[in-house]
C-alpha cells in the first residue's frame, strides 16, 4: 500500500532524487517528550499557557506573536475556542496526545481528502482501535467558532 518512485537509472550514493514541503508536520505518536510545535525534545513537561499541549520556552514564545502564524497557534485557538485546556500529571501522559496533534492539524488544513484512505484496510487494527479511544472522542466533539458553532470533524473523517 502506498506509492513510491524507482529511479531510471543508479544514482550515487547520497544523491538528492526529490524535495517536498510536508503536507502536516507533528510529533509521530511514539515520540518521547517534545515540543508541539518544533518537535524538539523536552527534558521536562513544559506546557503551553493557553492550550496546556507540551511547547518549548522558544515556541512558546512565538505561540504569543499573532503575526507568525504557526500549527501550533490554530490548534491553540481552537481549544480555547473550545474552552478545551489539557492537563498533564506527567509526561508519559503528555505524549498519549501527540497522535491526535497530527491528526487535526491535518484535518485543519482542508485537504485530506487528496490522500487515498485505508479506513476500510486499518478498521479494528490496533491503530484504529487507538485513535477510536484517544483521538475521535477530542477531535470530534470540536465546533467552529466554540460550544455554539458546527461540529467540525466527523468519526469518519477522523480516521
């Protein structure tokens, strides 16, 4: 499953084939402690003031700045919108979010629906099965514009 590019001809060690902006950039579920926004690691829970997800002192920072806008930011707004604020008692439970991080920035850029899906391939695999549990009750419930406005992603879409 999956696509993928075979080269014509050899290519040297180390040659550069392709380079592409990612489509949504996050921390990967199995990450250890890092930063929401830059990735970088965390020797300690530090969380955003706002949102309560993990930020570094420098994204943070930058999490204050209206006129760089970051991923971090529109998630942030949307929680708050959504009078959503995390709160971690450690940081093996911090990381449980990283997986749903991803997923909504994806969601929020509009144009997951390009992707080829796999729902049908991945339903009742064990990462169904944990975004079920961790990322479809959050992510689901969230409205545009707060409590009032329209729900803004479906279970299916979701997965």
């Amino acid at each position: 499953v999956g696509r993928f590019v075979v080269a014509a001809k050899d290519l040297p060690t180390g040659q550069l084939v392709l380079t592409e902006t990612p489509v949504v950039f996050g921390p990967k579920q199995s990450s250890p402690l890092v930063c929401v926004q830059c990735c970088g690691a965390l020797l300690e829970l530090r969380v955003c003031d706002r949102c309560g997800l993990p930020l570094c002192l420098s994204c943070s920072d930058k999490n204050l700045d209206v006129s760089s806008a970051t991923d971090h930011q529109a998630e942030c707004l949307l929680f708050s919108q959504n009078q959503v604020k995390f709160s971690f008692r450690s940081s093996e439970e911090a990381v449980k979010v990283y997986s749903m991080v991803t997923v909504l920035r994806l969601l929020m850029k509009g144009n997951w629906e390009q992707f080829e899906s796999h729902s049908a391939q991945r339903t009742d695999s064990p990462i169904w099965i944990y975004n079920q549990k961790f990322v479809v009750p959050l992510v689901s419930q969230l409205r545009d514009g707060g409590p009032d406005g329209q729900l803004l992603f479906s279970s299916d879409m979701i997965h």
